[in-house]
C-alpha cells in the first residue's frame, strides 16, 4: 500500500498521506488539503469520512466483528459483566480482583441522587418520555456537582464526576419510570449488584422487597455489555463533538442521550416493538410490510433492520437472538410478536431488495423482546440502551479529552443566493 494519495485538480498535484490502523484500516488525511489546495471534502453523514483516531472499540462490517480494547463482543457478553466492560472501556485494561472490588464499592458508594432531584422529577408530567426525563436529569448533575462543569480540573476530580454518573444512571432512570407510572420511588439497596439494584427500583415497592429474578439480572447485564460502545456512532459522535467545545462530561452525556432517542439510532429498539404489535394488529401479514419496506414511496421502513457499518449480521443480534429465547424459555414466556420477528427476519434474508443492499437485523431488532420479557415498558427500551451506552460515551469522550482533540466544526459548500442589495437600497 502506498504511502500517499495522489490528488490531481487543474494540473496540481497534491499527495494526502495514507495512515493505518492495527487492524489494517486504511484512511486518507486531508488535515491539510485545505491549505494546500484551497478544497473541503463533503460527505453527508459522514459515511465515508473518520473523524478520529481510536484505540477503544474495533468493528468490522463486513465480517461481522466487534471488539473492545481487543476482547471480542462474544468473549465479553460470556464471560464478563457489565461493570467489568465498563472499566475495561474507560480505564483501557480489565482490572485486577482487588480493582474491581475497590470500583464496585466506589460505585455503590454513589448510588443515591441528592433529594433536590424530586423537584425536577415532580416537574414532568406522567406523559414525558423517559429519554427526556434522563437527559434532564443527567443535565442537572452540572447543578448538583458544579465542580464536574470544568474538565480541566484533575484526573481524580473528573473520575470522581465519572463514578457519579456511572452509579446514578440506573437510579435516575428507575425514578424516571416511578415518575411515569406515578409510583413511590424505590432508593438504591446497596447490598445489591449494579443490575439487581438497578432492577430492585424499577419493579420494587417501599412497603414490600423485589425478589431479583437471577436469569432475569443476568441477561440484563448482558444486554449491557452488549450496547457498552460501538466506535463513532450518532451519539457517541455527539458526545465527542460536544465535549470538543470543553463542555462538561454531564452536557456532553446529555447530547448523547437526545440524539440516541431517534428512531434511527437507539430509539428504534422501541419502535421495533410498536413495528411488530402493529404488524401482529393487522393481522400478522408480514408480506404486506416487507412489500412496504420497500416501496420508495411508502415512509415505513423494517425497524431493526440496516446499519451504516454492519454489511453482514450484527454480531450484538446474534447474541441477543439467542438470549430471546434463552429468556423466555426460562421464565416460561411466549411472546406472538417473536414468532413476527423470527417470521419477518427470515423473509428479509432471503429478499432480493434486502440482501443487494445487505440489510441484516441490528442490535435493536431482538432487544425490545427481551427487554418485553423482562417486564421493562416500551418507553423504557432506549433508556436502557442510555445506561448500556454510558461507558462507551465516557470512554470515548475521555479519549477525545485527553487526545486534545481540536474543536469539532465542519465545513460546507454554500448554495444559497449571492450577494444581493438591501430592498430600497
Ligand atoms: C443503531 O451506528 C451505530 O453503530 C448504531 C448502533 C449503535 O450501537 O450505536 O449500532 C445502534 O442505531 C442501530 C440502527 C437502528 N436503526 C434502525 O433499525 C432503523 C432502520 N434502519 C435504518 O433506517 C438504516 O438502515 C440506518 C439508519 C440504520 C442506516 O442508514 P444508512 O447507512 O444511512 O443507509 P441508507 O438509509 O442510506 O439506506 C441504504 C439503502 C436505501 O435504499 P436505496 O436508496 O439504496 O434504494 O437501504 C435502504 C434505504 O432505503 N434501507 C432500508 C432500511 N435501511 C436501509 N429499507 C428498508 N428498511 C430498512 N430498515
């Protein structure tokens, strides 16, 4: 492979050095092109342009490969945990027995959110969505820990703002659902795991204990390990370009969670299930969707189907197909809209128009079963998909930070009217 690009405009030349990757990802820098030759590139959504260099998370579309610091997705969901994925994430190596005892303690230390955080929760009404509730709530940490507002200070101070948000997600996002369904809070009972403590105040009441189901704590935590990070996806890239202004850890984690609330990105796990009831509604005619899916004249589109980087399976939807009927076999569920699925899938797979533009089913498209399984309501699917994020988000921005990455601002070409007198002038 040659070290250089060769650009040829109007008679120049221009050579763009070619960089690559440990894993043999090859890509053009054009940090100077501008300078050199008075020319931007322009590529909407990015589909072809990498904004960074990252040694954190490595996929490969086309064969289906996802990996964290080099452990693989289907090592991680077998063997680890979700807590273990996200110090590995952030700290950058799997930590030693004593390490991971200190972190765990340390995070349950932090569990709790300050009783001011009820004025902002008695605030929503029963009908705001679970994802703007959080991002509220994650937002309003900058009021309750004004000290994590500047990420210059020092390493133990924002690790501390770390810890913070990685113990009070599940706490914010169980009262955000109590919220909603107009139930008394449930607080943190630190004697539990992460996801236990986690599943103990969603379903739990004050006047009586939640029996943690452990088939149930356990898939969930995979379901964590598997949404933990996914190298520059919508949101992540959002938190990077967000933190790129030297805005704090909590504002850059709130942007992430708004853009992952699109039906494109993390909120298609939600409205992969509304897809599926609406298809068992009219009858179960998966036919009839598939033929509307791709009809370019029709909006609908087979949530839970397509990715920008996956050109084969995600590997995440195998796993998470698996563990589907792993669940519900244990817990004696069955779920119609899982036959839909399975139904809907396999048509997929064996369509022309789906497999010439290589749509495989994503993380979402199984997810949402699960999560059904499990007891979590719709509205609380992407909320999940938030709290299996998180580290990623704060491994990712961390890395930006401490790269000393230049402020995220894109160029354009402008097609607009030229200049033109005032009326009257
Ligand atoms: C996530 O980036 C990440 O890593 C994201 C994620 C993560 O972990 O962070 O993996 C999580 O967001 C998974 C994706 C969840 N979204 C959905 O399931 C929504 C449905 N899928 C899509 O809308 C779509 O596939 C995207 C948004 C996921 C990807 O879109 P792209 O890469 O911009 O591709 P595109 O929209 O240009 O589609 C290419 C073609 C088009 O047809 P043509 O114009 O070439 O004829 O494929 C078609 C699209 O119409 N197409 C679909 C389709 N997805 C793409 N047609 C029907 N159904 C679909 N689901």
């Amino acid at each position: 492979m040659s070290e250089f690009a060769e650009l040829k405009v109007d008679g120049n030349t221009y050579q763009l050095p070619i960089i690559e990757g440990t894993e043999n990802e090859k890509a053009i820098d054009i940090s100077k092109l501008r300078a050199e030759s008075g020319l931007i590139t322009i590529d909407p959504g990015f589909k072809n342009t990498g904004s960074t260099k990252s040694s954190i998370t490595f996929l490969d579309g086309e064969k289906g490969i996802l990996h964290h610091r080099g452990y693989s997705i289907e090592d991680l969901a077998e063997k680890s945990s979700f807590l273990e994925v996200a110090y590995l994430l952030i700290y950058g190596r799997l930590p030693t027995a004593e390490e991971f005892k200190a972190y765990k303690e340390e995070v349950t230390l932090h569990t709790l959110i300050h009783e001011d955080f009820h004025k902002i929760l008695d605030g929503f009404p029963s009908a705001a969505h679970p994802m703007g509730v959080l991002s509220s709530l994650v937002t309003a940490m900058t009021a309750f820990y004004p000290k994590s507002l500047d990420p210059n200070r020092s390493w133990d101070e924002v690790n501390l703002s770390i810890i913070r948000i990685i113990a009070k997600m599940p706490t914010m996002a169980a009262f955000a659902y109590k919220n909603k369904i107009g139930h008394p809070l449930v607080y943190p009972d630190n004697r539990l795991d992460y996801t236990s403590n986690f599943l103990h105040m969603m379903f739990g009441l004050p006047s009586q204990p939640y029996d943690v189901n452990p088939a149930v704590s356990a898939a969930l935590d995979k379901l964590l390990i598997l949404h933990a990070d996914h190298e520059q996806n919508c949101s992540t890239s959002t938190v990077r370009v967000v933190g790129s202004s030297q805005a704090s850890l909590y504002s850059s984690i709130s942007a992430g969670i708004n853009a992952l609330w699109g039906p494109l990105h993390g909120g298609a796990n939600q409205a992969v299930i509304e897809m599926l009831e609406n298809i068992k509604a009219d009858g179960g005619d998966t036919k009839k969707w598939m033929a509307k899916a791709k009809d370019k004249d029709d909006p609908f589109r087979l949530m839970g189907f397509g990715h920008r980087v996956y050109k084969n399976f995600d590997p995440r939807a195998r796993i998470i197909k698996k563990a589907a009927d792993d669940v519900l076999d244990s817990l004696g569920v069955t779920d119609p809209v899982l036959d839909i699925a399975k139904g809907l899938e396999h048509e997929a797979l064996n369509d022309q128009y789906f497999v010439d533009r290589k749509l495989y089913p994503n993380v979402d498209f199984y997810s949402g079963i699960i999560y059904r399984a499990l007891g979590i309501p719709t509205e609380m699917f992407t909320v999940m998909f938030a709290m299996g994020r998180l580290p990623g988000w704060i491994a990712q921005w961390r890395e930006m930070r401490e790269n000393k990455e230049p402020i995220g601002r894109p160029r354009q070409v402008y097609t607009g009217e030229t200049i033109r007198p005032y009326p009257g002038s």
